[in-house]
C-alpha cells in the first residue's frame, strides 16, 4: 500500500458520520476518511449559515450512496 492509498473505510462507519449533520453536512469526515483530498471544499461552502439544510441533505444522499456501494474509496476500491 503506497503512501497515497488509504486502508479501507467502514462502510458502517461512513454512513452514520454521513448522516450525523455536523459531520456529514458541514465537516465531510465520511470523505476525509475515504480518502477524497477537496472534501474541504464542501466544509467550506457549509459554513454559510443557509447552506446548512442543503449540505444535510446531501450527507444523506452521500449515506445512501455509501451504503448501496455506488460511493467508494477515491482509488475506486470498495468499502469494508
């Protein structure tokens, strides 16, 4: 495993900190932690009060997406 592959992420795991809004919505951990380098960029735009609502929504379409295995790693791999 090379330095710019990540071990596998729980799926599990990605799915509730997904949904969860101060993770999933505003922070974006599920994509740090499946190895996405501009996550960032979603926590930025979330810390605009309005987006708030927006950006919990779209944690939940990124849980439902992590949980019927049509998100996976940034290298492609599969979630555990």
């Amino acid at each position: 495993m090379s330095e710019e592959q990540k071990a596998p992420a729980s799926k599990i795991l990605c799915a509730i900190l997904a949904i969860i809004p101060l993770t999933g919505g505003i922070l974006n951990l599920h994509r740090m932690m499946m190895g996405y380098k501009q996550w960032w960029q979603r926590a930025l735009i979330s810390c605009i009060p309005f987006m708030w609502p927006i950006m919990a929504i779209v944690g939940w379409v990124d849980a439902y997406k992590i949980l019927t295995g049509k998100m996976t790693m940034k290298d492609g791999r599969d979630l555990v």
